[in-house]
C-alpha cells in the first residue's frame, strides 16, 4: 500500500492503521499506552532471551496491538477487521457488491453502503438491500461528502466509479482523513478503436444546453460546493493558483471526454485500482494509476457463473415461469440485453420511443425465423418505461445467466453482459440498424458479436473460436471461479 502523509497512525511496519469512527486521532488526542501496560511489557522482553535491538521490535508490536485493542479494531485469526464502505452515487449498483459480502462476513469484516442518491432523487434516509445496510448522505444531516466519511469513518471504501468529479471528492476526502480507497471496475471501460465513439456518445448525451440548465441547481449548490471543500482539505494550494477552475470548467465543456479521460489525475487516483483483465492496465495507466497500484481481480460477477457451468448446475428449473414453459414445449428464444439507454440521458439518441419500437421491429422479425423475443431489461430500467407490445415478447427482469444460457443467441451491443455470453459460448449479434448505426463497434471489432446490418437481413450466428478464446485471454482474463478472493485479498494487503 502506498505511505499515507506523515501524522497518520502506523504499525510496527510503517503500514497506516485503519482507523476506526469512534476511535480519537492519533494526531496529537490518542493517549498514549498506560505506563504500568508499557512497564509490563518491557519487563516481560527483558526476562527473555532475544538478539539485542529485537526487544524493541517486538515491544513495538506488542504497544500496536495494545492500542487496536483498546481503542476499538478487531483481530481475528491472526488479521485485522475491517470496516468496508461501499460507495455509489445510488442504490442501483449494489448487485456489483453483493458477490463480495458472503466472504467478507466470513472472514470478519463489517460492511455498509454509502451513497448520495439523495443529490438526484429522493431516497431513504436509511434501508437493507440485498443483506447489506444502506445509508444516504441524508442520514448524516449534510450534503459534505467529506463529512458523511468523517462520522462514519471506515477503514477503507470501495467504490465503482473514479474519472467524475465527485469521485474527485471521494479520493480527496479519504486522503485526508486517512482511509484507504479502492476502486473496483463494473463494466467496460476501454472499447479500443471505438474509444472516439464512446467520447461523442457521452458528449451527446451530457453536453446539450437544456441538460446543462437542468443540472445546473445540483451542480453549483451540491457538487462544487462539495469539490472546493474537499480540495481545500486536501490541498489548499489548488485553490490558490485556481486549478480548480480548470477543472470545474473541463467537465462543464466537454462532459465525456473529461470523464473517458480526465485531466488532473492526483485528484482521482485511488490508493488501489482493481480491474477486471489484463487489457485495463494500459486504460488505467493512461489516466493516472502507477502499475503497482493495478491488480487484475476478475469480474466478481462471474465466479457464480464459471462455478456452475463447472459443475453442470443449470437447470430449466431455475428460468422464470413464461419462458420455463417456452424451452419445456420446445420453442427456441434469443435474449435481447437490454441496455437502459432512454435512462441514460437518451445516449446516442436513444429514446424511449425508439427503444420501443426497436423491441417490436425484432418481435416481429424473430417470430418469422421461429424464436420468441426475450428482453432482459437493465437493472437501471423500469418495466413500466416499456410501452413495447407484441405477441411473440416477453419482458424478464432477473435470471440473466439462465436466459443465456437456454437461448439459441443473444444480442447487445455494448454491454458487459456479452462477455457472459462468450463464456457459455452463444452467439451474439450487434444491431447496426435504426438508431443503433452509431453505437461503438468495439465487439465486432474484436470478433466476439456479428453485424447485423438491416432488419431484413439473414442472421450471422456463427462464432469464431480463435477470435474468441483470443479475447478470453485479453479481456476476461481470470476464467476460474476466483475474483472475490483476489479482490478481497487486494482490500487486506
């Protein structure tokens, strides 16, 4: 892990202590051992026999480990516990942490997500999703980040997201109150050629006039506000020579390509950087992280999926009822993985109507070849937003692994999701019709989806093997079941 600045607490090692929310500062208010605990112990070593300066060594260990003890850490099993923060700016991310919190809780370590959907929409002050304990920064009765982490103070915070400017927030915070921040990949990050692509997307998306004027109230009473207090924490001197503006103004001009590849990266560098393959080291790299801050981890999301394809554990049992009996009587489906893009500022144009029309134009299609449309909706996607009617749809929520796994193909065009469909080995086609034409080519590019040019075409369902295992090697990388122990590994070290 990398030195923290001087005046934060340390072991016997030089490592920073995590500290925890109840705990004083060791800055001048943590007291030191009691005299008669220091006596003790020096008595103890100086009756042993040990090589001279050793006694000192092992009597700073020991004074440590006094001191976790009383003011509050845990040690179990020879490690320390750990109080783990999630971050996000929602709830709706929090399937991404949920394959952690088994072994987490086994192994001792308390969790809670943090998160200021409050800033968007209205949210609970306080919930339990999915096991894990919610808190909205309206909990703490603030809208500071930086004081939200300040009362809660975990040891160490996992967040999903590193290149927008409250992730800046985020880092800055932690930096200076001494908590260890790691950032954990949740989807695509590098898209190769289509980078450019990806950029004019995102500038589309955030970059009119109307959605700048929309988000204009947010922006200048909660995130600046909530940038200039950090920064002035974390380094004042930016506020002085006014780099701030620059950075201000950058997202404010060019919103994508300020986030795909921001400027000022001392700002957004996480103390640890865990991606999902070996092709995100170059990506990383380019936007600020030293290698040795870059660990390959897996896709946490895929160690349930490689088990059960390991141990043949699929059944028809496990799909949802409406498309259980499609498979039972013997009628073949392709899965459309949905990409929740209407809820993305209408990326690429994107709209709700189109996307409508988009589903019933391939219902319609499909049942001429004999398949049912199955559309796996996003989790950022409300059923009720589709108005998409058509005899020969059905609309599923959940059951992602198992739609995949009974279809004859699948189709996306940008979604992380299709790497699952690479490791069951399914074919996978990428519209480039309708308002699609302009969405980023990356899988296409390297050989793991088929175009499908017009709606009227013959369906390319072909899979090339070397292309694939290629991009299995590149893009996936970590093929067994192992990702939550490498990331949880990482978060200890």
């Amino acid at each position: 892990m990398e030195r923290k600045e001087r005046g934060k607490p340390r072991t016997a090692r030089g490592k920073v202590r995590p500290q925890r929310r109840d705990l004083p500062r060791r800055s001048g208010n943590l007291p030191n051992p009691s005299p008669c605990a220091s006596s003790h112990m020096s008595f103890a070593l100086s009756s042993c026999s040990v090589p001279r300066g050793a006694e000192y060594r092992v009597l700073g260990w020991m004074l440590n480990y006094y001191e976790a003890i009383k003011y509050g850490q845990h040690h179990e099993k020879g490690r320390w516990t750990l109080k783990i923060a999630y971050i996000d700016y929602w709830t709706g991310g929090i399937r991404n942490f949920v394959p952690l919190e088994p072994e987490l809780r086994k192994r001792g370590h308390e969790t809670i997500l943090l998160h200021v959907g409050s800033f968007n929409t209205p949210h609970p002050k306080e919930e339990v999703l999915e096991g894990i304990q919610c808190r909205d920064i309206s909990y703490y009765n603030t809208r500071s980040i930086y004081k939200m982490l300040e009362m809660e103070r975990p040891d160490v915070i996992i967040t999903l997201n590193t290149t927008q400017i409250l992730d800046r927030v985020f880092k800055m915070s932690c930096n200076k109150l001494g908590i260890t921040s790691a950032y954990l990949m949740h989807g695509i990050r590098d898209f190769g050629l289509s980078n450019d692509v990806v950029i004019d997307m995102l500038e589309k998306s955030y970059n009119s006039l109307p959605k700048k004027l929309k988000k204009s109230g947010k922006y200048f009473f909660i995130v600046i506000p909530n940038y200039l207090f950090s920064l002035m924490k974390y380094n004042p001197s930016n506020l002085v020579n006014f780099r701030f503006l620059k950075v201000i103004y950058l997202y404010f001009k060019n919103p994508g390509k300020a986030i795909f590849y921001p400027r000022y990266c001392d700002e957004i560098v996480d103390d640890k950087c865990l991606v999902y393959c070996e092709n995100d080291i170059n990506y990383f790299n380019k936007i600020g992280y030293d290698t040795d801050r870059i660990t390959v981890v897996g896709n946490p999301k895929y160690d349930r999926l490689l088990e059960m394809l390991a141990r043949g554990e699929f059944s028809v049992d496990l799909l949802p009822e409406s498309v259980r009996s499609l498979v039972r009587s013997g009628k073949k489906y392709a899965v459309y993985l949905e990409e929740a893009f209407p809820e993305q500022n209408n990326m690429t144009g994107f709209t709700s109507e189109l996307r409508d029309r988009f589903i019933e134009d391939c219902a319609e299609r499909f049942e001429r070849d004999g398949f049912t449309l199955v559309v796996k909706l996003h989790p950022c996607t409300k059923p009720e937003t589709i108005r998409a009617s058509h005899r020969n749809c059905i609309l599923e929520e959940g059951y992602l692994d198992e739609l995949i796994y009974y279809s004859e193909f699948c189709m996306s065009s940008m979604s992380t999701t299709i790497n699952n469909c690479v490791l069951m080995d399914k074919p996978v086609l990428t519209s480039l019709w309708s308002a699609s034409k302009i969405w980023p080519n990356f899988f296409i590019e390297v050989g793991v989806s088929n175009p499908w040019n017009a709606l009227d075409d013959k369906l390319d369902l072909r899979i090339g093997q070397d292309a694939r295992e290629d991009y299995k090697k590149r893009y996936i990388s970590v093929l067994t079941p192992d990702a939550v122990r490498n990331v949880i590994r990482a978060i200890e070290a």
